[in-house]
C-alpha cells in the first residue's frame, strides 16, 4: 500500500513529530510506502510529490514548522480540483491520504472522503478550535510561549505604575489567551467569543493599580469591543485610503491610556507562538495521533479522523469536524471571572 | 464557613497555583474563611493552622513547592489519629477541609470523610498515577523537564559511540517515562509495570549503534529486570554490610558497557523534575481543580475528590482513588515498540 | 557603619542578585548594616528607608524586578534635592550609599560624590550602554530572550513567503539588536547608531526570498531610517491631531510589505526583555558588583564604580560614566556585514 | 585559497556556530573553498575529508554538536602523525587550516604550527579551562543548564529534610561548579582545584539545616576530599575486582548522610550540560571567533589563535594555551566563603 501524506495550513509545532511516527510505524509495522505531498492541498493539485521514508524522518521529533511545507490551498475553489487530487493520486499510486490539518484542510479532506478518495485526517492547530477533539497539538506549545511571556512581564510590572497588553493568538476562538491568562495570572483576559465592554476593562485596571501592581490584560487577536465602541478614525487610513489598522492589543493600550491617565505598552508575540519545538505534550500527542492514523489508514477506515478523549486517541467521522470552530464556551469564561480586575 | 487546606506528599509544581485559586474563590465569591494546615496530616494532628487569606496567596501561582509545606504523616497510622484530626478542626472552629495530595493523602481523606468529616480532595502527584483522574498536575511539568534533558543529550549523543541512560521518576508507575521517552525521541523506555529483558534491551542498544548514532535508554527509577538478571553483588554492601545499591539508572548502564563493550554513561534527573515553576498546563489544571474544589466545599459535596475528564473538570467520590496506582497500560506501552532499537 | 542600597532606572534582571549579595557580605564580613533606599532617588529624596537585612535577601537571587523599587526620580532637577539627599541620610545615620542603576542612577551618584557625599555605583542596564564597563548585567537576560524569539521565528518563516520583523529594545544604541540578531541568525539588523538605507533592507529582503526562506528582520526600537524616508503621514494622527506613530518595527513591516509586493509581519518583544529570572551570567556579574561594592565602602574608596574588565572586577571613577552612553563601534557592526541579506 | 576545518575533543554548544561564521565569511568575503576534516585529528591523519560549502552550514547555527564530528585523536602520537596529517592536506590541496578544539586539539595545532603547517587556533570547552582567553564558548551554556537544575532543586528542598547534592561537569577546573553554584544560590560549592574538607562540608550542611532549608552543595566531578578522608572501600570493587567507583555525587550525598544523620540525594547532570541548543552568548562568541579566524587566514598568520580579551577578539600566540589548564584562582573561590554554609 502506498499512502500519501500532507500538512495543510498555518504551521504549528508537532507536525514534524505526526509524520515521523506516521512513517516510522507505516514502514516497520504495516510494510506501507509513503509519498510526501508538497505544501498542503497545492501539492495535490499540482502533482508535486516527493519520496518520504525512514531517513527523510530521522531526527525531526523536537523540530517546528513541518518537512513537508504548507499551504491554504483549497482544492474545493477550483472547479476541476477533486479531478485533479483524483489524478495526482492515481499518477503516483496513492492508495490513501493522511491529511493534517485544521479545520479548512480537514475540511477539504471530509469533502475527498465523500467522493471516494481513501483519506484518514490528523488535527492540527495552535487556536485548539477544532470541534470533535478535546485538544489538537500545537495548542500546549503556544500557550506555553504566551505563558512564559506574561510571567517575565509582572516581574517588570511590580516596578512601575503602567498597563501592559499582551496581543496572543486567536482569530476566532479564544483558547490560547484563556489559558495562557490563567496560567499566567492576568488580570483582564479578553476572548474573541465575548466581544468586551471597555468601560468594564478599564474599571479593572483602575482596580488592580489601587493596590499597587500594574495590571496585566491578556488579549486575543480577535477579540472585539461592544458594538459601537471601537471607532475607526481617519488615522487608520493609509496614504491610499486603506483601512490599516493596528492590532487590538495596540489599539486597547491607547484606549487604557486615555482612560486610565496611565501609561500602557504593547507587546505582540505574532508568530512566535506557532514557532519552536514542540512541547513534550504535543509530540506526545502529534505521536499518537500518528501512529492511529496509520491504524486507520490499515483497517481502511476512511473518512475519519483521530482524536483525543481524555487520555484515550479515539476515532471519529471526518464530518464531525466541519460544523465550525470549538470556542471557549462561556460558562467556562465566566469560572474565570474571579481572577479579574 | 471556615475552611482548611492542606498539601500532603512529595511536592510538586502546581501546588501553590491551586492553593491561590481555592482561596481567591472562596473568599471573593463563597464568603469563606480559610486557614492553612501546616505539613500536610501532620498539621491537622498537631494544630499547626496558620492564617490563610488573599494576600497570603499573591504571586504564588508560578511557584513551585507549597507555601504550606508537605509531610508523609499518615494519621490513621496512630490510634487516635483521626480523634486528634477532629479535636484540631474543633479547636480552630474548621468546618471542612480541602486536602490536596497524591494517593497517600487522599486515602486519608477519603477514610477521615467515612468518619463524617467534612473533606474534599484535588488530586496531584508528578507521578500521574492517581486513580479516577485523567491527569493530575505536576506530572506536565516533570515531562517537559525530563524530555529537555533528553533533546540536550541527542546533540551529543550524535558525536561518540556511547549509550546515554537517563532515570527518571516513577517508582511506581512509568508515565514520566514512556512521556518523556517518547517525547525525547529514546531508542529504549524501561518501565516499572515491565519487568524488562537486559538481553532484549543490549540488542535494541546494539541496533542503534549500527546505523551510528549513540543509543538513548530512559529508565524509570522503579524498572526492575526480568527475574534473575539482576545479581546482588558483595560490592553493593557498604563497609556494614548493609545493602546499598546505586540506582537502577547506573546499574543498567554498566551492564549495558559490559555487555556491549561500548562505553555508557548515566544521567539521573533526580528532583530537578519536581522542582521549579509548574507548564502552563499544570497552572490551569491546578486552577481549575481548586476552582472546583471550592464549589464542592459550597455544596457541602463531601467525600469527593475533584478529576479531570476530557477537558471537563468533574467531581468523584473520593473512594475512587484508594484502589492502588495507575500504572501503564501494556497495550499502551505496546503501541510504542515500533520506536525501540 | 551604616550603608544604603537603592535601585534606579529601569528595572532589569540581576538588581535583586546584586542586593543580596551587598547585603550577605556587608553583614556577615564587614558588620555594616543596612537600609534599603526606595523607589532610587524618589527614597532618598522624600525620606523614604526601609530595614534591609539577611532575612530580607532570602530566596531573592533568582527573581526578577528589585525588591527595593525603582524611578527614574533625578534630585539634581530640584534646587534643594542635593540637600534632601543629606538630610536623608542624616535622619537615618546613613554613612554611605550604594546606587545600583545605568547611566542616569550613576550620574548623580557622581554629582553627589562631588558633594561629599559617600556614594558607590554599580552599573546596570539591559542596553549594556554604560561607559567603563565591558559589560552591565541584564543584559544577557534581555539577549537571551530576543534571541530565543527569533529561533522559534526560523521555524514558522521557512513554510510561508512572508518577512518576519521583530522589534527588540534599545532606544541610544543597539546592543540587543546587533547580539540577539546575530546569535539569532537574523537577516537584517537595524541599529540606532547607524540610520538605515530602506531601499538597502528591501533590497536584502528580496535577496533572501530568491533562495525561498522568509527574511527576519532585528529592529531596535530607536533604529531610524536615513533622513527623508520616513514620512510622517496623516494616518499617523490620532483624533486629536497628536502624532501617534506605532513603533518602528510596524512601521517598517508596512514599509518592506509595500515595496516588495509580499506580507511583512511584526514582533513587538516589549517589556518581556526586561523581565524574569536572569540569566546564569548576570546573576554571576551582578554578585560579583555587589561583593566589590561592599569592598569599595569598606574602604570607603567613595566616587568609585564597580566596572568589568574582562573576568576581573575593576574599580572605576564614577566620572567615567558621565560622558554618554556607549555605542556599538560601526567597525563591530560592519564585521556582521557577510551575514545581512 | 582552499582552507580546511576541524573540531576536536568533546562536543561543545557553539561549534556549529563557529563553523557557520568561517565558511560565511570566508567565501564570501575571501573566495576561499572549504573542505571539512571529519572527526578531528582523525580525519587528518585518514583522509577523511568532506565538502564544505554554504548550504552545508545553514540552519546550523542553533544546534548543538557539530557537523564535522569529533574525537580526541592525537596525531602526535603516533611517530608519523605528522607527516600523514601533511600528506592529507597536500592531496586534498588544503592550504591552511582551522581547528577548533580544547587545550589537547589546540596543542596539537601550536605543535603543527612549528612544523610550518598553516593552522589557525579556535578554542572552545564547556570547562572553561583554555588559557589565553576570557572565556571560551560552550561555558555559558553549561553554566546556564546547570543553574536552571539547581534553581528547580530549591523549590523542591524548601519543603523536605535533606540534602541536594548536585555534580556537574569539570575534571580539572571548576569553573562550571563555581559560575552555577553562585548564580544558583548553592550553600556549597566544591571545586577540583581546592580539596575539600569533609567535615568543613558537613558543619555548612549543618548549619543550613539549622535555619529550616535543605542545602544545595554543587561539586564538580573532579572535586576530591582532602588526602585520607576517602576510603576505597572493598564495595566499590566490581565482580573482577575492578574499583568500579561511583561518582564524587554520589559518594558524597553517602558520606554527609551518614554524618549528619538526614537524608541526601544526588542529581547528576552528566552529558545534559554539554549537549542542547547553545545560550545567545555562546553563539555570539562562536561567531565572532570564526570571523577573525577567517582575518587571520587571510592575513596567513599562523600558529596564532583568536582569544577574547574583555569585549574585544584578539589574536594570540597558540604557544599560549600549550601552557596547562586555567583553573580557579584560589582569591576568586575565597570570594564567595559568604555564601557558603
């Protein structure tokens, strides 16, 4: 059996880990070969496969990003796309595709099972917003970074009377900054799915600096004030009247400024998030998730998808993956409202 | 409603980040007062209670070790054991009691519950061997730490002919082991629940050493060899004739150089795995079991212990957990062969 | 004798090293006692003296911050702040001071010397831009950090076209940029000493796309362009016409995004630079000030600074330092040329 | 010109560093073509010459080891070392070479020097024991590993009754001992220029004791007792009557049980310290050196080697380290007595 293996979407630390147990159990246990398809969903359509075996995975357990490349590519926007995976697979004799991605790419890989094609789906993803599993890789090692970050700025905070805004990831679900702000005991902890009332942040901070310590407001990228209280003013124009505005985090330190007649600073991790080696969590977890895959992939149980359960990686219907992201649900949020202010 | 906490066992990261949230909880949303049980039962049997409020749990949450300190003190081993508990609790006018500990600990609490006392226990032990509970923390955090260790020894592994033991924790149980173990990427992962093969492991070491790169073997310090390969020799009685073996780590290292003719050198981790500020999982994990432990308490839920589930949080009866250890599944550890040699 | 200890400027990893170490040896060896100064300058002006003894130093040497707090309060700006000094340290029978802070803490130290007034300093600063010294602590910490945020870049900037910029501290000179940059294996480093050429970083930026591998880009954040290529455009006004320019590092991701057609994002590292644990070698440097410092009291070789002089610990003129902060030689700078683009 | 690199000795953080910054440089700068020796002074005597070019060395600069192996062959000792090491270089046409190497390579160098071979000297050693230089890279870095050990040993030793005996790396200096034991706040600190006293040690541990904290004593593996206060006893005889002792560690943590009565455990840190990614300094200094022993081939200014003096890199006689090991002067220990106990 020949089985082709990609990595779809943004990169996360653990997708090195998935393909090397992916290959090392393939080869050693089921006598399989592995092809690499190149750059995600691209590779597929484009036919640019490369050979994968034992020694192309020595060696890549601890590294970020992924062997393979990525891409958000989507075959499903074009309309010959299935014709053309079809096509590619059969070029190369592919007899099945392990497809490691988030929700698009798994997404994508639903909508190939349906049409027959022989997929098994692997998640992956640092926002952890993917439904049907209780966490994907890549998540521990970025909320780890996010954490490390808040710690080293209370030792700066203790010292100076001044807000400091942490920008994380999360575009749609807030994970990365619920966890990261728990673990790292931030005062204010802003989350995507509740969109925040300024009034009440700034009330927080006025609240934390009474007994002296600079407060610190953990923000996820996409997160949003109430309606009406974000204003976008001429300055967010650039010189051909483009909308440019700056990250949430940069724009909360000025409202906090105003407000508050304190100073407050920025800092925006950005990609160092999804960057780095993995933490022992997500190579366990990327691991485990590999080696199922390939179980899968042997019984020729298509169209599903590994996932955690507790401490138990499980299997599940590719389809339950594409009803939307997973997000902080707020009675979870609301636990966390002691820690505020 | 005046409340205990107490921390029982070997220490371990996460402690003082669930002693914080108890406390934040109980007093800013429940109304609680709460004092400190000093060293675990041992305080309870002595009156050893100190003040325990808000200020007492600031800038605790990413620090190792417990502000309260910890014993062995096991109070149902002394005849009046549970009397002196009561007398205690009495004399510091303490409704209830929030024990935090391992296997030991929550025994105790769940037999001090069987007598009417009103106790909740928050399990945690490095060695993640508690019954009931899908995790516990402190457990991440020694996984991360020991696996570093064992990336570190790669680079150098690379440049000589020699095998790398590393032993790490588990007396009991192998999952900071096979964690780190297969984290780290170990040619070899010797667990307590295993008794292991020495000839099967020299072969898996020989193995390595053909494709040139030196072998890494992760021991558990409670892995013991097949019956009969371990010979107690005169040279591990001490100048009393008292029996004074090094640990298994070293142990297997000079068996492995005598049987290989290839030099082999030991790494023992020791407490540095229990030290030190706990993973950002290991922070929210013992956040949100203190978080819980207190709605127990206000439910006056008593004789149950709080657990991980999933990514839930839930509450079980503390009798759950006096069944033994959790160790390693063998079809778990099974799955990993294919990593070996 | 009586000794005070005060802490100014921005705080920064290795002042608590240092107090402990003031006070361990001033205690134990000399049989000085001491008092803490707080908050710097602010302290010494308003009266501000707290005891300052072995038990206060206690488990202080791995934090961050400084336990003595800081300001950037100068008493050469009031009239009469000279004569507040004395007044203070008269109230409190304080026969000499111990000023532990960068270029303005150590410039009134010296003017106080001047006065006759009995002063150490003992340089610090993240900048390292303290003249006499080969190095100040804090800022290895602070290289540590940066460099191990452009590590954890290379990983996710080899899967994605797209130029990381990440923007590091450092407003006179470029210490931080020039080492974490390089030890980081940045492709463009920008340095306040040296305006730089836009059209050269682009020009580097498109060098590195052509061998398909994301271009990073170190920024400090006082780099500044050549003169006439940044404009100051409307957009950077804010709703009451003020000037509201993001730093740098935004600033130039637009820039480079703009004129090579390809998406440029950015880090904004922040205060994490400045806090935290130290590292391994300013905790050793700053131990190493606080024991000569102690020496130079001792003495009373008052007007003096503590300096490094390769491994050995100096004393200087505190006059040294007065004369500007101290640069990267653009002769240093160049010889890193071979690693731009 | 075609110049030749080699690294001799044990592995050390920043090799792969400095073999970057050579052949950077080198090429670009000087048209030089490179050939790596393989493995040290084996490769020169064998024949065992590999490519060398710029993609061979990107992305190495973060990673431990190095890619041209080592080993600590010495041509000098065998009669025609020499004269095989100048065939190798005259059939392969190797004009000069670079080896960088601890005190046993760089002799080799100064020794091939006289013989009228072109050889520039690099020196690196995790010891820190090359004379003639500041500091050498691979220090930092072990420095840095073993501190973080001991750091995460004192929260643990707050709440337990014993002794933390910690060995780390250094045969004949103890360089790492003193550097980590300082910046980890050790309560001992044992070094292999100095015998220690065991009774000296025992009344420190003692009095630490006293004021409720476990020590923390940090030996260097070549550390030794005073003459006559350690028994090889028949137990550390092995089954052929071989001395087969266990570590000074572990021996010690026996031998301060057994006086003081509580408990002691011992962490070896073994190859851990010499193995990982090297700390910003390392890389910065490996670099720095590989550029001026690019300057110093160019210049053909052989027999020399690159040496930091404070800030600055010099380049100094290789007759200069042929001298014996650096070692801890006996005034720079005494310093630290105040720490101790």
């Amino acid at each position: 059996m020949r089985v082709g293996v990609l990595t779809g979407g943004g990169d996360c630390p653990g997708l090195n880990a998935a393909i090397r147990a992916i290959v090392r159990k393939g080869v050693q246990e089921c006598g399989f070969e592995f092809v690499g398809v190149r750059d995600g969903w691209r590779g597929a359509l484009e036919g640019a496969i490369v050979p994968l075996d034992i020694p192309a995975v020595r060696g890549i357990l601890p590294r970020g990003g992924t062997i393979l490349g990525s891409s958000r590519t989507n075959p499903l926007k074009s309309e010959d796309g299935v014709a053309r995976v079809r096509e590619t697979l059969a070029a190369y004799e592919v007899d099945a595709l392990i497809a490691i991605g988030g929700e698009d790419t798994l997404g994508v890989a639903a909508a190939l099972a349906d049409e027959g094609i022989g997929v098994v789906g692997v998640p992956k993803t640092i926002d952890n917003d993917v439904t049907g599993t209780d966490y994907t890789f890549g998540f521990d090692t970025a909320v780890n970074i996010a954490t490390e970050a808040i710690d080293r700025l209370h030792t700066t905070a203790e010292s100076h009377t001044r807000t400091l805004v942490v920008e994380v990831m999360g575009r749609h679900a807030g994970w990365i900054a619920l966890h990261s702000g728990i673990a790292g005991g931030a005062n204010v902890i802003l989350i995507p799915e509740q969109p925040f009332d300024l009034d009440q942040v700034c009330e927080w901070v006025r609240d934390r600096f009474k007994i002296r310590y600079a407060p610190i407001v953990v923000v996820a990228e996409g997160a949003v004030p109430k309606a009406g209280q974000m204003v976008v003013k001429d300055s967010s124009l650039d010189e051909f009247g483009h909308v440019r505005l700056s990250g949430i985090g940069e724009w909360l330190a000025r409202e906090i400024a105003d407000r508050t007649g304190k100073e407050a600073r920025t800092t925006v991790l950005g990609h160092i998030q999804r960057g780095g080696t993995p933490s022992a969590f997500d190579r366990w977890l990327a691991t485990r998730f590999g080696l199922r895959a390939v179980d899968a992939v042997y019984e020729r149980d298509f169209g599903t998808m590994v996932a955690l359960r507790g401490a138990d990686v499980v299997r599940v219907p590719l389809s339950e993956v594409t009803g939307g992201t997973k997000g902080v649900d707020p009675a979870l949020y609301a636990e966390f409202g002691v820690f505020f202010g």
